[in-house]
C-alpha cells in the first residue's frame, strides 16, 4: 500500500466540513483528493447518508464510517475469494483507535448538542478534523509496518 498524500487530509476534512459537507462526506471527499484515491464524484453520493450518525439517528459517527469506507477502498475485496481478513483488521484497529480517542462510537454520545446548532457544528468539525488526523497516521503506520516487514 504504497500512498502519497497531496494537500493534508485533516486541512482539507475540516474545510469540506466547513463549506457544508457532513463528516462522512467531509472525510471520503478530502482522502480521494488527498491521496488522489480512485473514488468518482458519484461515488462520494455514498457518504452522504452516514452524517449525523446515519441520518441524524445518532448512531455510528459519519467520521469513523467513511473512515472505514477509505480504508475498504485501500484494503476491500471485489471478489469473494480474495482474503477479507486484511480489511477486517484495519477496520477493527481503527475503530478501538477511534473509541479510544473520543470515548465511543456514537454520534449520539460523542457530541450531545442538538444536530445543526452551533455547538453541535463546531464540536463535529472537531471530531471531523481529528478523525482525519488519525486516519492520516494510521494509513502512515500501517505503510512503515509494511515496508518494515518487505525488508525482512
């Protein structure tokens, strides 16, 4: 997994947040442009509906889902035979990263304020920024681990 990030992701999710994007949509956006990943602008549509963690629900955190959703396009399969493992353990790792950090995984107990308020905007461009940040050095580490193992 040999990539070259461009304009910093966490910069470019936390401005996509900020021009209107959702989290999902903010993080998906700013990798396939950061890392010029191969995801089409229909794509992205894809994102859309995991904002407010899925659909305002206040379940899983948008930013984690697309999170998870660039790590598939860099790990996932497109047969069945192919090993699913790699893309289950990257996911897995991420998300207790991700709960680690934020103290959970629900959009309902990572940010208590109303959808839509100021307070509510200001602390998902928060947690949209950081998760990019995150997802930024896991991508970095998971690269080093690899390199690491091929010179073995």
């Amino acid at each position: 997994m040999e990539l070259e990030s461009k304009p910093d992701p966490k910069r470019l999710a936390g401005q996509n947040f900020k021009d209107g994007y959702n989290c999902a949509e903010a993080i998906l956006r700013a990798f396939r442009d950061s890392y010029n990943l191969d995801i089409s602008d229909e794509a992205l549509k894809m994102a859309s509906g995991f904002g407010g963690g899925v659909g305002h629900s206040g379940c899983m955190c948008g930013a984690l889902t697309a999170s998870v959703m660039v790590l598939g396009v860099l790990e996932g399969r497109t047969d069945s035979s192919q090993n699913r493992d790699p893309i289950y353990s990257s996911a897995a790792q991420f998300h207790d990263k991700f709960a680690n950090k934020f103290g959970g995984t629900c959009c309902r107990i990572l940010n208590s304020h109303p959808f839509e308020t100021k307070e509510h905007l200001r602390h998902c461009l928060k947690i949209t920024g950081n998760t990019a940040g995150m997802l930024t050095e896991f991508l970095a580490e998971k690269e080093s681990d690899s390199k690491a193992e091929g010179q073995e």
